[in-house]
C-alpha cells in the first residue's frame, strides 16, 4: 500500500519540478534575449525609425527591459538625435540625452 501512494506523490513532483524548470528557462530567456541581440535590435530599430519617420535617427546606446516596467518592453536610446528633412515638419534642435519608449 505505501508503494501505491508514492505512484502519485512522484508523478506530482514531477509534473511540478517540469512546470518550475520550463518557467525558469522562459524567465532566463527573458533577461538574456535584450544582452545577447542589443546590437542587432540596435540595427533593426534606427532603420526601421528611419524607414517610418523619413528623417535620419541616431543613438549611441540603446538598452531593452520587459521587466522595467513590466509587462511592457521599454526601450531606452542615450544620445539621441533626429534630424528632419528639409520637407518634413520642423523638429527642434535640443533634442533629448535620453529617450524611453514603451510598449502598452
């Protein structure tokens, strides 16, 4: 009778420990992604901005966190610039040292 109950016990602590390890490898998953692609999510925002916004944006340093203010991405760009073309609408020149933007 004590080998029938630990059956279940055991496929318990199993079924748990699978769910806690499959949670922890998503959360680690979730912290390394933005340190292992800064660069290339780098790349991909200043071309796509560029493409959407028909000016030219620059910065030196960008910096991603879905846990900042969670559950929402948040994007931070240190020196940022945008410069407007001569036919869109006049942008001022001050532009902010850093910039956030959020995901809702």
């Amino acid at each position: 009778m004590n080998k029938e109950r630990r059956g279940p016990i055991k496929r318990t602590f199993r079924i748990f420990g699978i769910t806690l390890a499959a949670l922890f490898v998503l959360l680690l998953c979730l912290i390394l992604t933005p340190f292992i692609f800064q660069d290339k999510l780098g790349q991909v925002v200043k071309h796509t901005a560029n493409k959407a916004l028909n000016t030219e944006l620059n910065f030196s340093e960008m910096e991603i966190s879905f846990f900042r203010h969670f559950p929402h991405l948040t994007i931070n760009l240190s020196d940022f610039s945008l410069k407007s073309s001569p036919r869109s609408v006049r942008i001022p020149s001050s532009a902010p040292e850093r910039f956030r933007l959020e995901s809702t």
